[in-house]
C-alpha cells in the first residue's frame, strides 16, 4: 500500500488524532446541539486534516502554505467552539484541558510546517 506524503506530517497525524477526540466528545453533546456545535466542530476538525493532506498535493510552496494557513485558522475556529462548550458546560473542565491542548500542539506544527513552506517560496 503506497503511502502519501501528508501521512508522513506529523501535524497531519496529530489533526487526525484530533479529529478523532471530537467527534468522541461531540458525540456526548445535548441532541438539540447536532446541527449546531456538534456539526460546526466536526466539521473543523476534519478541515485541519483534510487540508493539510491538499496542500501537501499542490505542487508550488505558495500553494501549500495557503493550504497551511486554512488549517490554522480552523484549528482557530475549533479553539474557539471547544471554550463556548466549556461554557455551555457540555464538557468539563478535564475535557476542556485535553482538547485544549491538543490544539495547541496540533497549531504548533501547523505553524512550524508553515514557516517551513514560507522559507521555500522562490
């Protein structure tokens, strides 16, 4: 089985491994909330992932950061939904810290990947 070269990247692994987090704690989520927050977050979660993997397809630097950049901003947007269910009290505070920094380790790579791809535009 030939294997791609996003499923190499480590921030894609571990966006994966996020997405996965998600969609276990959304599935905890109040049934008035599907179409709501526990769509919003699954379908960010998916987006860090599935655009790194796109990104890694396009052949200039430029386009791969851009592609870099989405993901960022969805693991932003993600950031964001995870502090509202905290609110909401959907999840407590363990679950918050967890994912919480599952982000922050998932934006860390994203963003040291993206410098990376900055460096090599020509």
């Amino acid at each position: 089985m030939r294997i791609f070269s996003f499923e190499k990247l480590i921030a894609w692994q571990k966006g994966r491994e996020l997405a996965i987090l998600i969609y276990k704690t959304t599935k905890l989520f109040p049934k008035d909330e599907t179409f709501g927050l526990t769509s919003q977050m699954r379908r960010c979660s998916i987006s860090i992932a599935s655009n790194l993997a796109e990104g890694s397809g396009r052949s200039s630097m430029k386009d791969k950061a851009r592609f870099s950049e989405i993901a960022y901003s969805s693991s932003l947007e993600l950031l964001n939904q995870i502090i509202l269910s905290f609110d909401f009290e959907y999840v407590d505070e363990i679950q918050y810290i967890q994912i919480r920094e599952k982000i922050t380790e998932v934006n860390m790579l994203i963003d040291g990947l993206h410098k990376s791809q900055i460096a090599n535009i020509k």
